[in-house]
C-alpha cells in the first residue's frame, strides 16, 4: 500500500508545489496590470489549466514518464527521489518569492538520480529539452516585442488625448483576460504532466495521475501562488494592461507549439523573455537586480537539484 500511495502524495505535493510557482506566473501580468485581482486570476488560472492538462497534457506526460529514463531501472524509490527533490527546491524558491522552472528542478533531479544511481538517461532527449530552455524564452522575448510594436505603432499611437488611451486600456483589460486563460490553457497542457508524467513508470493510469496533477496544481494557484505571481507581474516593471496582454498571447504561442511538439519547457522562462522583450523595445525601467535575482536561481536549479538527488540515493 505505502508503494502506491507514497509516489501518488509526493506527484500531488510536487504538482501543488507547480501550481503555486511555475504556474502562478499564467496570470502575474493579470495581476501586475490591475486587470485581474489576485482571488480572481487563480481561479480562473485554476480552471484553464486543468482543461489544458486533461484535453492535450498525454504527449509531455509521455515524453516524461516513457522516454526520459528506461522503464526497466524505474523504482518506487527511484521515482520518489526525483519527485522529493524536485519539490523541495520549488517550495524554496515559491517561499523566497523567486519563480523557478519545473523542467529544470525535475531534469537537475534525473541527473543526480542517474549519477547516483547509475542509471542511462536518455541523453538525446535530454539534450533536446536542454536546447528548448534556451531557445524559448529568445523565441517568446522575439515574438513579444514584434506583437507589441504593432499594437502600438497600428493603434496605440493614432490614439489622441489621454481619454483615448484610457479607453484603449481598458479594452486590453478585457482581451488579457482572454489571453491570460490562453496561456494557462497551454501552461496546463505542457507543465502538469511534467509534475506526474514519471509515475507513469510505475503503472498508474495515466488519466488518474493528469487529474491528481490537475488538482493539485489548482490547490497550489489559490493557496499560495500569489508570491510568485505578485514578483513576475510588478517586480520586473510596471505593466499595462496592453503591454500584459501582449506579453501574454505571445507566451502562449510558444508554450502551444512546444506542447504539440511533445517538448516540455519552462512557462517561467517563456513568459519572463516575453516580458523583457517588451520592457526592451518600450524603453521600460527594468528592474535589473530582480531580472538577475530570478536567473541566478535558473542557473543554480539543475546543479542544485542534481546534488540533492545524489544525497537522497545515498541516504535511501
């Protein structure tokens, strides 16, 4: 009984750990923006990111649980590990306001499970995955400043008169909300069945674990995810509701494609690139020192983790 039960309570903490970090930055730029207050961003985030998990999350789940490591050295022990010491470092990092990828934190723990453990990961699709971190958030920053510019050079600007761009405002409000449930839609659909996809090792249904992955992470958005939210949404520079919403639609496409290419990325590193892309050509203060506090926390995820499944398997 503790062999199923066990693994089933670490993917639900660790999906709630998802929840209350990773996917929490869906609807910072809501919040950030004033479009949204916090209670009704993560509801709304909740929902969608369910949906998004339960209609189109089984191509991740399986690039996770069936590819990423050989289903003949999986363990109840070995799964465990990897989902401990991928949800203590994201409860960390939510506790100390910094939003960290899971993709990152749950590979670092693979690695280290694999050193540890003497295990062969599958290397090209580490490798795969390693260049998709890269390449998204340059793809989402590119994509964000090019939607913004021609918002503004084809609306914004022909507004005259500060009652004008009010109103245009206000009409981004509304469409970010739309875009906001977009991207949670795709956060869903790409980031939940990465916090239970390895349980697939152990020959649980794989509709059972989307949904304890989907309601945990639901748990985690409305219990604790305005820390993060509140550090993505203001903690960069001062969003718009126009600029919030560009931001948004932007990081949605990309987090789409890689979803329906079976490729699971980073909606903390999607959504931060779009946001910088659009402060960069805005000619937005950026809050420099916030930028660098969050990607020293990338830069220290796998290491960190790594190092801490490889104490776990001696300990174990």
């Amino acid at each position: 009984m503790l062999e199923v039960l066990v693994p089933l309570f670490l993917g639900l903490f660790l999906a709630w750990n998802l929840g209350a970090n990773d996917l929490a930055n869906a609807m910072s730029t809501s919040v950030g923006s004033g479009a949204l207050r916090v209670r009704k961003a993560t509801l709304l985030a909740s929902f969608f990111q369910l949906f998004g998990a339960l209609t189109f999350g089984g191509a991740v789940m399986g690039t996770i649980g069936m590819k990423m490591v050989p289903q003949e050295v999986m363990s109840v022990e070995v799964i465990c590990i990897v989902l401990l010491s991928t949800s203590l470092w994201i409860f960390y990092a939510t506790y100390k306001r910094v939003p960290i990828s899971l993709s990152h934190s749950l590979i670092g723990s693979l690695i280290g499970v694999g050193i540890g453990a003497g295990m062969n990961l599958n290397l090209g699709l580490t490798v795969e995955i390693i260049l998709s971190w890269i390449l998204s958030p340059f793809i989402s920053l590119f994509i964000a400043a090019l939607v913004y510019l021609g918002i503004r050079n084809l609306l914004y600007t022909r507004m005259r008169g500060v009652r004008e761009r009010r109103r245009i405002e206000r009409m981004f409000a509304l469409l970010q909300v739309l875009s906001a449930s977009l991207f949670c839609f795709g956060a869903g659909a790409n980031s939940v069945p990465k916090a239970v996809g390895i349980l697939v090792g152990l020959d649980f249904n794989p509709d059972l674990l989307m949904v304890i992955g989907a309601v945990g992470v639901a748990i985690g958005v409305l219990t604790w995810g305005g820390r993060v939210m509140k550090t993505v949404g203001r903690g960069i520079f001062r969003l718009t509701p126009m600029k919030g919403f560009c931001s948004q639609f932007s990081s949605a496409i990309v987090v789409i494609l890689f979803t329906f290419l079976a490729i699971p990325v980073s909606t903390t590193h999607i959504l931060i690139g779009a946001i910088l892309g659009i402060g960069m050509v805005s000619s937005e203060k950026i809050r420099w020192r916030t930028v660098r506090e969050i990607t020293t926390t990338w830069v220290f995820t796998v290491p960190i983790t790594a190092l801490t499944s490889m104490i776990l398997v001696c300990i174990i």
